[in-house]
C-alpha cells in the first residue's frame, strides 16, 4: 500500500528535501503533493486526498497553526494526521501544535531516521513500510 503525503512549508528547498528523505527512507508513496503555506495546502484538500500532511509552523498568508485549527473544525479533513516540522522547538510550542491536533514533531534541523521513525508511527506501518492489512484476504468483512 502506498500512501499520498503533502507537506506545507513556505521554503521549495526545504519541501525538497523533506521529499527526498521521505523517498530515500523507502516509505512507500504515491503522490507527494506540496504546498508554500496553509491556505494552499487547505485548496489543495478540496481536491486530493491525502493520508498524512507534514508542515512546518511559520509561514506566510495561514501558518502551520491556523491550518491544524481550520482542519479540525473540517468533519473530514481532521481525520487527517499531522506532524509539525519546525525549528520552532520550544515545549510550549510543541504542545500547542499537538493540542491543535498534530499527532507528532520534529524539530528541524532533523535526521532522515526521524521522518521515517514518525511516518511509520503515525501511519501505523511496520519496520517494512507495510501497513499489516491484507488486500487479498478475499475473506468476509467483519463490522
């Protein structure tokens, strides 16, 4: 199973390498979308499904904050997880990303093993990128 991610930060350097640490960490992706801030990746969201969003906290126009606040308030979009990259590391700041709704936090500058570890955690996959759900059971549902 491979998963669609968007990650929201104001830097294309920083988008780009976020991408290419998710890439090289052998998480299984489909589409990797981006977005410069929270408004755009909100647009975004009108029209693409994703299954967890990655953005940084200070950004221009909606900042990683007023995006967490705005997904929630959205009956669908809360049920999508965030995780808070940012150079902002302070304890309080931390806690005021995951009070907003955002299941993790890396601090920047990060290591590759950080966004593979969060992913996998968040995600809920195994050490092998698979989600242990089995597409071809072929057996009955079971509500």
């Amino acid at each position: 199973m491979a998963f669609n991610i968007l990650i929201v930060d104001d830097s294309r350097s920083m988008r780009s390498v976020i991408k290419k640490v998710i890439y090289m960490s052998g998480f299984k992706t489909d589409q990797c979308l981006e977005a410069a801030n929270g408004r755009e990746a909100l647009e975004l969201l009108s029209s693409h499904w994703v299954d967890i969003i990655l953005s940084d906290i200070n950004m221009p126009e909606m900042n990683g904050f007023e995006m967490l606040e705005a997904l929630r308030k959205d009956s669908l979009l809360k049920s999508i997880p965030v995780v808070v990259i940012s150079t902002e590391g302070r304890e309080d700041r931390m806690r005021e990303a995951v009070a907003l709704g955002a299941k993790s936090f890396i601090k920047k500058p990060f290591l590759p093993e950080d966004i593979k570890r969060v992913l996998y955690e968040v995600i809920g996959v195994g050490d092998d990128g698979e989600s242990g759900y089995d597409e071809g059971d072929g057996g009955s549902l079971d509500f």
